[in-house]
C-alpha cells in the first residue's frame, strides 16, 4: 500500500486518495456516546497506520484531524448549543464551557503526534474556527445570566419571608429622616420592627457565591487571555451589586432603622444579629475573591481596581456597622436607666432605719448586673478579633459613666454609703467579664470614691492622697464628699478649701 501511496503521490488523484482513506478509517468509528473519546482513539490508530502507508504521513494525519474538526465536532457542538442559546442561558453556559474544555482535551491530546511544523497554531485554529462564534458575546451572556439568576436567588429569599423589599436611599423626607435618626438618636417617628429578622441568609450568600465562582470558571477557560481581567472585573462587579449592596447593604439598612430610640422601654436588640452574620459573610467574600477572582487579575491593572472597589465596599459597610453598634450601645444604656429608675429608691442609701439594713446589694443592682452581663455575652457572640475588645471598651466606659453619674444623684447615711460600696463591688465583678483592663480600672476607682462616702471625717484626708485617689482631681472627690448626708453637720468642705 505504501508503495501505491508512493506512486499516486505525483498524479492528481493523490489527494482524492488520501480523502477516501480519511472517509474509510472514520467508518464505525464513532459508535460510544463520546464523539470526543472516540476522536481521540480514532486519531491514536490513524497514527500507527499513516506511517506504513503514507510517505507524508503528518500531513494526512492533520488532513484527518482537520477533518474531525470541522465537520464531526463542529456540527456536534452546533447541535448541542444551538438549541439552548435562546431558550436557557443556563444550560447554554454549561454546554458551552463543558464542550469547550473536551475540545481544549483533545486537543491537547493531539499535541503529542506529528502534524507538521507548527501544530500548536494548528490546533488553536481549529478550535477556534468551531466556538467563535459562540466566544464572541459569551461574556454578555454571561453577565446578563449571573444578573438574572441573583436577582432570582434574592427575590425568592424575601418571599419566603413574605418581605416587601423597601426601598434604600431613595432621597425622599423619610429617608433624610432615618438618616437623621441613623447619626443623632433624635426620635423622629417610630423606628421599624424588623420582628427580629436580620433578613441576612448564609444560604442565600452560598448560592450567590456559587453562581459567581461557576462563572468565574467559564469566565478562566472561554475569555481570550487579552478579555480576561476585564471580563473577571464585570463579574465581580455583578457579585458586589447583588451581595455587598442588594442583600448585606439592605440588612444593614433595615437593621439601622429597626434600632429603636435609647429611651424606648424593653426594646429588643437584634442589630448585633445583624452584625455577627454580616462579619461571616465578609469572611466568605473575601475568601471567593482571593481565591477566585486574584487569579484572574493578579498580573492586570484591573487588580488595584477590584481592590479599590472592595476596600470601599468595606468602609461603606464599617461605618454603617459602627453607627449600628453605637446606637445600639445608646439602646443598652437606655435599658439600664430604666432599670435603675425603677429599681433604685432614695431609701436604699438613706434608710429611715440605719440599725435594720441587711448589707448586701440593692435590687437595681442586681437586674442591672443581670442586664449587662447578657450583654456582654451576646457582643462577644457577634463580633470576632480586635472587635469584641473595642466594643466591649466602650460598651464599658458608658456603663461606668451610668452608674458613676446614677451614684451622683443620691444622699447618703454611712449604712447607705456601705450598701453603694456593695453595689459599687459588684459591678466591677460585673466589668471583669469584659475583660477590658480600663473597664476594670474605672470601677476600681469607682469603688474607691464610695470609700469617701463612709470614712470617718478625720481620715478623709489621708483616704483622699491615697493611691487610688490621689491623680484624681480634687473637685471630683470633693463632689463625692458632697454625697454624704453628714456633709455639713460635720463640716467636711474644710477639706478642700
């Protein structure tokens, strides 16, 4: 047979030959449900025989993987695609990035025969000449699917709590009034009941995250290499729009306005549900962009900016969190007051019966403690890192201004100023669950200015330069002394003339 091929190689009918041979070893060879493993193995025994026949053989190897290509493949992947184009964008991205990758397999395959000089370029071509059309306007598919399937994946989120999505921003007085409310605590009208919901959804954010990360994918293997940071930054911009601002930027909205008033009665808050869920969901989105998007980008200008875009994303949502968590800090103060003006009587540190008084604590004091330590368990549940010492500082030092201003309003016997020292002890038990050493330190002074309350007027001025009082200025220790019910009858301002 070679020696046929041999002599037919310088008439005309040489390459009629070598189509009918291509035509022939193809016969009965795609019989399996894969065309592409067929084309493979097809390719693999043309190989061995080309040699004994052909005196060149790469060149008719090439002609049959040509071949394969343009008329097998081509009307395979025309079949499978054209008739989902229109219809389901989903399965069109699927079949399209599937079809792809078993092509680019193949191919890479086919890589390891002799085709001639230039076989990369080759097999690039042919590749390209079946899916152009399709790579042309795959990102706008892509992007418009991602938008739609989102958009889908949120609104069936809220109708599952049958939630009427309001809306943010919108300019108009109310919303100049929430941002009002948002920044002075001035009580504009009521706050929104959110009945607890934080409308945040873990599963909600894998969905979406895994919508982005399967386009991302398609995104790697169908853009050209040239596209493909800025087809990467579209679809990490279509994520943003739909995670960062439509789903967490909302909630924290919602939230915000479902803070009530520092002053409202038993008010229930759930912003540090809010912000707990938030900070898992930042953590999941830091994690697809590092690990999918970075990629894509790390080596393209659009790197600085995706980062600039999520830096402020970030910030954006910093502040609201912060303007959350101080409000809601507001709130817990507030809860407190109404405890201790409920609670708290004059007579607990001015009883009409000095003799009778069973030292221990005051019922104020109690709920108070009560109160506060929920709190501080529930803030440490919600935040994570330095967080939780910054909140829980602050949360602190306005729980030691309360009681330190609370003390200030009363008179007090020598048996009422024993029973502020135990109150006074028992809140900084209290502030060691926070944890804070400034927390701890206040009511420690704290403590020492009831001292003042009790001490024997002529010790006053050694209990005054001791070491706990001794940096603090003198009109708030003589604002202390002030307090007690003996004030004038044992003339006691003497000691700060």
């Amino acid at each position: 047979m070679r020696e046929v091929a041999a002599v037919l190689l310088h008439f005309k009918g040489y390459s009629h030959c070598v189509d009918v041979y291509i035509k022939q070893c193809q016969e009965g060879a795609y019989l399996r449900n894969d065309i592409f493993e067929d084309a493979a193995i097809l390719c693999q025994r043309v190989n061995k025989q080309v040699g004994d026949i052909f005196s060149n053989p790469e060149t008719v190897l090439a002609k049959l993987i040509q071949n394969v290509f343009e008329i097998k493949l081509q009307s395979f992947v025309k079949d499978q695609l054209e008739e989902c184009r229109k219809s389901d964008a989903e399965q069109y991205l699927k079949n399209l990035y599937d079809l792809y990758t078993r092509t680019t397999n193949l191919s890479s395959k086919l890589m390891e025969f002799n085709l001639g000089t230039d076989k990369q370029t080759f097999l690039s071509k042919l590749i390209k000449s079946i899916f152009i059309s399709y790579l042309e306007n795959y990102i706008e598919v892509e992007t418009g699917y991602l938008k739609s399937r989102s958009a889908m994946i949120l609104q069936r989120y809220y109708d599952s709590k049958n939630h009427q999505k309001r809306a943010i921003g919108t300019g108009g007085i109310q919303d100049l009034k929430e941002r009002i409310r948002q920044r002075t605590n001035l009580p504009l009208g009521p706050s929104i009941d959110t009945h607890g919901e934080t409308f945040l959804s873990q599963e909600v954010v894998v969905n979406l995250l895994q919508e982005t990360k399967q386009a991302f994918e398609r995104c790697h293997r169908l853009s050209d290499p040239s596209d493909l940071p800025r087809n990467a930054f579209r679809i990490f911009t279509i994520l943003v729009e739909f995670l960062c601002i439509e789903h967490i930027d909302y909630a924290l909205e919602t939230g915000l306005a479902g803070i009530p008033s520092s002053d409202s009665r038993n008010a229930n808050l759930y912003f540090l549900d809010v912000v707990q869920q938030a900070n898992t969901i930042f953590h999941l989105f830091d994690k697809q962009f590092n690990d999918h998007l970075m990629p894509l980008i790390s080596s393209s200008p659009k790197l600085s900016e995706c980062l600039q875009k999520k830096k402020e994303i970030i910030e954006q949502m910093e502040m609201k969190l912060d303007t959350g968590i101080d409000r809601t800090l507001n709130c817990m103060i507030g809860q407190m007051k109404h405890i201790l003006a409920a609670e708290q009587k004059k007579t607990d540190f001015k009883p009409e019966d000095e003799n009778n008084v069973l030292i221990q604590y005051t019922n104020a004091c109690v709920k108070v403690c009560a109160y506060v330590r929920k709190q501080v368990e529930k803030i440490k549940n919600s935040m994570d890192g330095k967080n939780v010492d910054t909140v829980l500082m602050e949360f602190g030092v306005r729980f030691h201004r309360l009681i330190y201003e609370h003390l200030q309003q009363y008179s007090y016997s020598c048996m009422g100023g024993m029973l502020a020292i135990c109150d006074v002890a028992e809140y900084r038990k209290c502030a060691k669950d926070f944890k804070i050493p400034l927390v701890l330190q206040l009511f420690d002074t704290l403590h020492a200015l009831c001292n003042l309350l009790v001490v024997a007027p002529d010790n006053l001025k050694q209990v005054c330069s001791g070491e706990q009082l001794a940096n603090l200025d003198k009109n708030i220790l003589h604002s202390f002394v002030q307090l007690r019910a003996d004030y004038r009858s044992a003339r006691l301002a003497r000691h700060f003339s």
